[in-house]
C-alpha cells in the first residue's frame, strides 16, 4: 500500500505541534537533587548540614523519598574549584613511577 507525500506532510505537521510530555520522574539521584537546589542551599545557609539534608531527603512524609549521603549531595551542588583535580595532581611524567622491566 502506497502513502501519499501528502499524508506524510500532514502527519509531519501534526508530530511537531506534539507538546512535551510531561515529566513524572527523574532517571536518577542527582538530577532530583539539582532540582532541589534551592531548598537544599537555603537549608545550609539555616545551618544544616549535609548529613541533616540527607536525612530530611529520605522521606517526603509519604512514604517516598531520596536516599543520598549528605557527602554525595554535596559533591553534587558544589562546583570544583578552578585547576583543582579530583585524586590530585601526579607528579612527573606519566609512567615515572611504573616499575622498570
């Protein structure tokens, strides 16, 4: 069966006038936590800590929540100081400290 170039131009118009689907879940913990942020931030400027936050995520008063560490919440709002690395930096050249054979 043959489809006709116009049936596809008006199924092409109808597919981009598709809204977004609304969002109902997030894939994982740090992307619900980004859209946290801004409670998480003011609850640190309150005085919390991170395990305080961590525990406050862990239930949404029902029955849900996130489970996190207070170290991993912040490892995921704050941003890296410019030039630092995460294990440090090596010394020498690469392979230098490799044994000899």
């Amino acid at each position: 069966m043959a489809i006709s170039i116009d049936t596809i131009e008006r199924l092409k118009s109808k597919l981009q006038a598709v809204p977004p689907k609304p969002r109902t879940e997030v894939e994982s913990n740090k992307e619900a936590v980004l859209m946290l942020r801004t409670e998480v931030e003011k609850l640190r400027r309150e005085g919390y800590d991170w395990n305080d936050v961590a525990e406050l995520l862990k239930d949404d008063g029902q029955g849900s929540g996130i489970v996190v560490k207070g170290s991993t919440i912040k490892s995921f709002l704050t941003t890296p100081k410019p030039g630092s690395t995460r294990r440090g930096k090596l010394k020498g050249e690469a392979g230098e400290n490799w044994p000899k054979v």
